[in-house]
C-alpha cells in the first residue's frame, strides 16, 4: 500500500553524482555545463568529500570516496561514475521517517543524522522507491 | 579539454526513471512523493512508454520498455529499477550537438530525432559527462 509519506511543501534539494574524478566532474559541470560552485566539503566520518555546483537552475552534489572501502566505493565500482541519488528536501526530517516506516518502507538511516551544509539527512533504502535512492533534506531551523 | 557545451539560457527539464512496473512507480510518484500527473505517451518506434509527473517542483519522466530487447530492457536487466537519465532543455539543439562534438564528446544521436512531447531530443553518450546518460531537448517553436 502506497501512503503520502513527503507531507506538506517536498522539494527536490539536489541530485547526487557519484565520480571517481572529484575535479574532472568539477570542471565538467562548471564549465560544460555553466554552473557555479557553491561549496566543498569533506564529511570525514562518511569518507566522502563533496563539491555542490548551481547548475541549470538544480543543485548538483558530486560525491567521492575518500576511503577504500564503504558504500560509495562500492558503488562506482560496481556501476562506475553516474547518477547515485535524489535528495528532497522536507520540512519534518523525523515526521517524514515515521511516516516511511509506516508505509513499510525501508530505511537506511533510522534516525536523523548530521550531512553537509549542516543540514539534517536521512537515507531511505532504494527498495523504498523502486530502485532510487532517496536522501531526505532538513535545513537548520532558525 | 572542457569547454562550454550548453550555452545560453539550459535548464534541467526532467529527470528520467527507469521502471518495470509503471502502475507502480506512478503511484509512488503521485502519492507518496505528492505529485500531478502530466501525461502518458507511448513511443512505438522507440518502444518505450512514458509517463511525466510533475512532483517536488521537477519534472519526473518514468519510463518502461515495450520490447524485450533495446537498450532500456537492458538497462533494467542489469541495473535494475532506477535513475535513469538527466534531461537538459537547450534553445539551439543542433548548435548544442556541433559544442559537443567539437569538444570531443561522444553521442548517441548524430542528429536530433522526435521525443516525446512534441521535442526534438538528442541523447549524448554516458561517458560525455562522467557516466551521466543526458538527453538534451529543444522545446517546439512558434
């Protein structure tokens, strides 16, 4: 049974593009594609350093490996560079998960937990979207 | 070497989703994720149907196979349900398509070809953009 599970004002935040070349991709979607690069980041304890780049009127999120192992790096080794997953962003990060795990839907993160730009983010498994993985989005309050 | 490939005014038209089960993915796309239903559209010589839903602000293109073979038959076999491709509109699609084999990217459509929605759609090859398959689509004049 499918359930309204993103209440209320849900918005694509960014798209997640997994590559092995952080700054080919970098130069790729600032000048093929015309964008502007907001931000790096590097979340040390997720090993994944991050570049955001405006672009086409969308937030791009490039994310690489920093460590040998982990779920990223499996990623582009079993599927190499390309679309990883979609982030949407909610206004009730916890509400949004209760409402998930009602539906059955399963999650990757339980509980929310720290991403970049400080923001609050929760994964959803790709089982719970048919196949897209879904990051949920909650921006710093106040 | 990168060089500027779309220019002027490029926008991320849809983002596109490869299903086997399109009730399905409607339905989630509908319900769960809050979206409109835009329209649904067979393309017999591509042997793909389609269904565009507007939801989360972005515009989702969810596409299945009608054949048994093809690339997106393929492409569900060995990837299984998922992100599919990203769609960028450009206003002058065969200049677009000149940019980019002049910088040395590889495409799939030599030549704009009918899409749906009445576009002109060409697709670049994934390796032009880092393992990204792009469509690229020109709106109709007039």
């Amino acid at each position: 049974v499918i359930t309204a599970i993103l209440r209320g004002s849900v918005r694509l935040d960014h798209i997640g593009i997994a590559v092995a070349d952080l700054q080919a991709a970098e130069l790729l979607y600032t000048v093929a594609l015309g964008g502007r690069l907001l931000d790096r980041e590097e979340l040390a304890g997720e090993h994944v350093r991050l570049v955001f780049i405006d672009a086409a009127g969308t937030l791009f999120e490039l994310l690489t490996p920093t460590a040998d192992d982990g779920p990223l790096t499996r990623f582009l080794h079993v599927r190499g560079e390309g679309l990883h997953h979609l982030a949407f962003e909610v206004a009730d990060l916890e509400a949004t998960l209760r409402d998930a795990a009602a539906a059955g839907m399963r999650v990757v993160d339980e509980h929310p937990r720290r991403g970049a730009r400080g923001r609050r983010i929760a994964f959803l498994h790709p089982s719970a979207a048919r196949g897209v993985l879904v990051e949920l989005v909650q921006r710093p309050q106040g």
